[in-house]
C-alpha cells in the first residue's frame, strides 16, 4: 500500500510558527478556527506567511509523538510512505523532512496547490491529511483520504462526511484493516 501523508498539522505541529507571530506582536496565542487564518488579524497573517519562507522557524518544527511509530510501524508492514507537502519551493524542504523522518519519498508542492494530481500520478491508496479542501477533493476523488480533525486542527471540525481520526496512532487502532 502506498500512504501519503501531508507535513505540518499532520506529521509535525505547526502551533510553534502561529506562537512566534503571537508573541512578536505581544498578543495572546489563539489557534486558528479558519483555513488560511482569516480569523487572524491581516498583521499576524502577514508574519506568519513571512515563516513560511524562514528557514530558521520552518526548520524548528517538531514532529508529533506518534509520527515516528507511525511511520516505521507502516515502513515495517511493507507499506510505503510519502510525504507531500506545500512549502515555499525556495527552500531545502526535502534536507529539513529527511532529517526528521525516514520515508520512501518526499514530494514538495507550491502552497494553494492542489495535491491531487500528486496523489493520483504517485498512485496513493490513502491520504491523510488535515487540510479541509484538499480532504474533500481527495476524497470526492475517490482516493481514501482520512483527515486529522482534533483540538489543534479547529479550520476543519465543521466536515464530518469523512473518516477522520485524532492522531495518526489512532489509524492503528480504529482503522485497522486500512493499514493491516
């Protein structure tokens, strides 16, 4: 089986990029409860757009606690595992994930792009991602996609139509016969 699986908010938490725009404009963190932070005020979205192409900040994330289990149980079971990720294309993305994840390849897309024809061409069975309009594009595909919906992820409670989990260790034990 081939799984793919989105970068930030999925593999690696985020919430560190919106903090640093919080804390340099004095203000008290909330997370997002919208794609594309539009409940953000215009100045917070502004500095953390500027994150996305700052190798420092970027290349600062952690992965969440199941993300190397995760992996290295699917890598066990013979599976393969892509990441597919929108990040500023100037960047070393491939450098940076490789230093955090063993995986069977790594596919860097520009932000706002769609990942289906990705998804598609690389002939993923299953997607898992946290990015309400690519779930739904994906899944209204016909490629199975599950969506991370949980406290961090606010933008997407409002879709209950597709499979979703917490975390990607709860694919392991809700899911099974996907990953099995």
């Amino acid at each position: 089986m081939r799984l793919g699986i989105d970068l930030d908010m999925t593999l690696v938490d985020f919430n560190p990029v919106y903090q640093e725009a919080f804390d340099y404009y004095g203000m008290e963190y909330e997370k997002p409860k919208t794609w594309g932070m539009f409940d953000y005020p215009r100045f917070i979205r502004k500095r953390i757009f500027k994150s996305f192409s700052n190798s420092k900040i970027m290349c600062s994330l952690h992965p969440y606690d199941d993300s190397h289990p995760f992996i290295n149980h699917m890598r066990h079971l013979g599976h393969q595992v892509i990441i597919i990720t929108a990040r500023d294309p100037k960047m070393n993305n491939e450098h940076f994930i490789n230093s955090l994840f063993q995986v069977d390849d790594i596919i860097v897309t520009q932000p706002g792009k769609s990942k289906q024809k990705i998804l598609k061409e690389k002939a993923i069975d299953i997607w898992i991602d946290d990015c309400p309009d690519q779930v739904i594009e994906t899944y209204q595909s016909g490629i199975e996609t599950i969506m991370i919906q949980n406290n961090d992820t606010l933008y997407n409670q409002h879709i209950n139509h597709i499979p979703r989990i917490n975390r990607l260790s709860d694919l392991l034990v809700n899911i099974p016969e996907l990953v099995n």
